[in-house]
C-alpha cells in the first residue's frame, strides 16, 4: 500500500514535534515517505495533550506516520537512534537550536555515520544573528510584519491558522526534494535548513516590493487603499456575509446588467476600475444595498452563473461539507486522540494519477517501535533490553 508513489522507497527519522516539523513529515509521508516519528519516551509528543487552540495539532500533522517512541537522553536510546540513522535517507528535526548536538544527534555526527544522510533543521531563524533565538509562530508573524499587515491600524492581528509553521515545514520539504535530486548526482546528503522568521519575510516581499515602488508606508490591509473599488465582504439579506471582488470593467458590467442598474454602468464617474476606485466612499453603500436584497444562496448563485469573484465568508465547521473538498474523496477519515473521527482534507495537490490517500491513521505512542528496530536489524534480545532499561515505549506485541 503506497508502494506506487513518489517517495516510496525514502525512509525519515522525524524528530519533531508541535506544527512546524511535523507539517513537513506530513507532506513527505502523504507523498509515500516511510516517515517515522521518534518520540520521547514514555510520553510521546506534548501535541497529544496540548488543551484549546492547539487541540487539533496531533491529529493534524501525524497521519500516514509510524511512531517510535524511545528515550534519546539515555545511552541506549541513543545508540539506538545512531543504528537507525545509518539506515535512513533523511532525518528532520525542529528542537530549540543546540538540542540535537547535546544529545549526540545533530548534523555532524549523523552526517559522520551516514554520509548519504541529508539532515534538515527546521527553526526560527536561518544562519545569522538571530539563529540561536527561540522562535514560535506568533512571535515571527509580529516581528516579520505580518500582524501588522493583518490586524486593523494599531491593533496587529496573528492570522487566523498556524500559517508560518506550515509554510516553513512546507518550504523544508522543497529544500529536502533538491538535496534528494542532487544526491543522486554526488551521492552525498547535505544539511538543508528552513525557519519561521525568513517564511514570513517572503510572505511579506509583495508589500516590500510595493514600499519600494511607491516610496510611501505601506498600510494594514483593512486599512489599505485597494485596486479594485468592489473587493470586500457585503451582509445579505440573511445576515450572512458574500465577498465579491469586481476587478474588470467585464465583472462591472455583468454585475450592473443582472442586477437591473443600467443607470451605475451608464454613470461616467464608474466607467472605469479606477474611476470607480475614487469613488469608492459613493459606490460601496450603493453596491452594498444592492446585495442586501437578497439571500445569501441568491448572491453566491447569482455570482457564479455570471462569473464574478465571489465567496460566502465561511466559518471552520463548514468546511466539512464543502462541496469542492468532498469531491473525489478528497477529504480522508482521521482518528484523533481520544478516538474521536473527523474528516480533514487531503495535501493539497495532485500528482498525475498517484492517490495520496490516509494509509495509516495518526500512530499511538510507540505503536510501531518493535516493528521499525526489528526492520533495522534489532536482535529481539537487544528490544527486550531496551524496554527493559525504559529507553524504549512500545505499543506493539
């Protein structure tokens, strides 16, 4: 099962926890990687217990994953992970800078042992003077600029989804799919790195970008003066809210002739996408009366058979139903902790014809330690010592 895709064949040691990390052990493992968790002994992943927002984090990011759960501050545990280290392709990690030297398991020890190995850290920082700062989410979305470019002027806002840590982990696995590629030509690993604070830079080279062209500040985006003079959310009748972005004099005129006003395509001062920009403080109530009118499934399919951007403003829990993501199957059967199912969607890609379905549901804590050391040349007496001694968890007979 999964032999057939891309990455089939590419075993991982992920030693990963939280979002970042695990988020780039997700793609690789959807992908057909043989990703294997190494967890801390006897507990596993904090994620598992974490309360609140983070409450979904495990189930989230661990699907399709084995779980080896084992004690890497002990001396057996970790020999052990040396052993398993020399038998994979790819180790990555996202502990505090220094954590995997201390504990005998960092880059060039591992590279030493296994010089085909690429190794990739996953950290708050890249190279430089920041790189031993602990970093989170939240903290670099503040200090790259990106809750100031969300939040309301002087209120910055974190977005609403642990949007850096995915992009980070994703970005990782870009840089882990070029060192696979460049392995094949040298036939060595390399040490590939991705952090949380350069992710949000680049997110932020659009505004960066238009600072320079435009020699002025560049303001939060509820605050900011926009291309297009309908780009916004407007209430319908029902209460509920339909975004509509009107950016083409086409998108206008469609818009005008459908809803029975001739007299604003006629208006000179809306003729085109920039006249009707400057006279945004007129149009926007007029276009906002308009939609009050009607339902909020009238407007969405109203927008659709015309063929203007639109989006009913959704909330998480409609998303399960969506149409679009339930198509094809495309939204997979996770158990979460606690025995709890739920349906989340699928990586968000299609690769030919490849099914990048759920083949293992998120993994219990060392569910799969006896199965992984047996499969890397573990004497059944050598995992009956490590359980013994407590370096090892194991949830399989």
């Amino acid at each position: 099962m999964g032999n057939d895709l891309p990455l089939a064949g590419i075993r991982v040691l992920e030693f990963c926890q939280t979002i970042m990390g695990p988020s780039a052990g997700l793609i690789l493992a959807d992908l057909g990687a043989d990703v294997i968790k190494v967890e801390p002994a006897p507990g596993g992943d904090k994620t598992r217990r974490l309360p609140g927002f983070a409450a979904g984090f495990f189930g989230a990011f661990n699907r399709n994953k084995r779980s080896l759960a084992i004690d890497v501050k002990s001396d057996p545990g970790r020999h052990a992970a040396e052993r398993l280290a020399q038998q994979v392709d790819i180790v990555i990690e996202n502990y505090a800078p220094g954590t995997m030297d201390r504990l005998g398991l960092g880059h060039e020890r591992l590279s030493e042992i296994n010089p085909r190995l690429i190794y990739c850290s996953l950290k708050g920082f890249l190279s430089g003077p920041y790189e031993n700062r602990p970093a989170l989410d939240e903290v670099v979305q503040f200090m790259g600029g990106l809750a100031y470019m969300t939040g309301p002027p002087g209120r910055p806002l974190r977005a609403g989804t642990s949007v850096i840590d995915i992009m980070g982990g994703t970005f990782a696995v870009i840089g882990i799919m070029a060192a696979l590629r460049e392995r094949e030509q040298t036939g060595r690993g390399q040490m590939v790195k991705s952090a949380l604070f350069e992710s949000t830079a680049f997110l932020m080279s659009q505004h960066m970008a238009g600072h320079s062209v435009t020699g002025r500040e560049v303001p939060p985006m509820p605050a900011r003066v926009s291309a297009w003079a309908i780009y916004e959310p407007f209430e319908t009748r029902d209460g509920d809210q339909v975004f509509i972005g009107i950016t083409s004099d086409n998108h206008w005129r469609r818009f005008c002739e459908e809803f029975g006003r001739p007299d604003l395509l006629e208006d000179p001062r809306y003729g085109s996408n920039e006249d009707r920009v400057r006279e945004r403080p007129a149009l926007v109530p007029v276009v906002a009366e308009v939609v009050k009118r009607h339902s909020r499934e009238e407007i969405v399919a109203i927008c659709e058979r015309i063929s203007i951007p639109f989006a009913p403003v959704a909330r998480t829990e409609d998303l399960f139903d969506d149409p679009q993501l339930n198509a094809g199957g495309r939204m997979l059967e996770i158990e979460l902790p606690g025995g709890i199912r739920t349906r989340l969607p699928r990586l968000p890609i299609e690769v030919g014809s490849h099914d990048l379905a759920l083949r293992m549901q998120p993994p219990a804590v060392g569910e799969h330690t006896r199965d992984i050391l047996r499969e890397c040349g573990f004497e059944a007496a050598e995992i009956e010592d490590l359980e013994r001694s407590g370096a090892i968890v194991s949830g399989s007979p």
